[in-house]
C-alpha cells in the first residue's frame, strides 16, 4: 500500500507505462510535492480545482484543443 508518487514512479520505470500521461490531483501545495510531480513528468493540480482548470489540463497534456463553448441549440417556435 504506498503512495500515489510510488505508482508514479512505477509506471515510469515499466517500458510500456513510461510515457502515460498522468496528473497528480493534490491538497498539497508544498515546493517538494509540486517538484517531485514536476521530476516525474506529471502535470499537476492542486485541490480544490474547477472542473474547466481540469479539462484545460486533460487537453493540454493529451495535446488537444479545450473544448469549444457550445451555445444550447435554438428552441422550435412551433
């Protein structure tokens, strides 16, 4: 049972696992926790986040645009 940081560590030891995108969720915004993601090659976010900051983060990570603002549909005046 250990931390979040050795699955981390793990994953980035295996071949097959080294390049997964990762983001480590934290309450913790110590310079040893943000440096320890940082030299892991994890994005970073600390809690509590907006679901927007979390999407831009997914995106920016799997090198895709945000999604775009999507007005609701017009209603059918019938």
């Amino acid at each position: 049972d250990g931390s979040g940081f050795d699955l981390l560590r793990e994953l980035r030891a295996a071949a097959a696992t080294r390049a997964f995108p990762v983001i480590v969720l934290t309450a913790e915004g110590e310079d040893r926790i943000l440096g320890e993601a940082e030299s892991l090659g994890a994005g970073l976010l600390t809690k509590p986040f907006s679901p927007s900051k979390l999407t831009a983060r997914i995106a920016a990570i799997l090198g895709d645009a945000p999604p775009p603002s999507v007005p609701p549909a017009p209603q059918d005046p019938r």
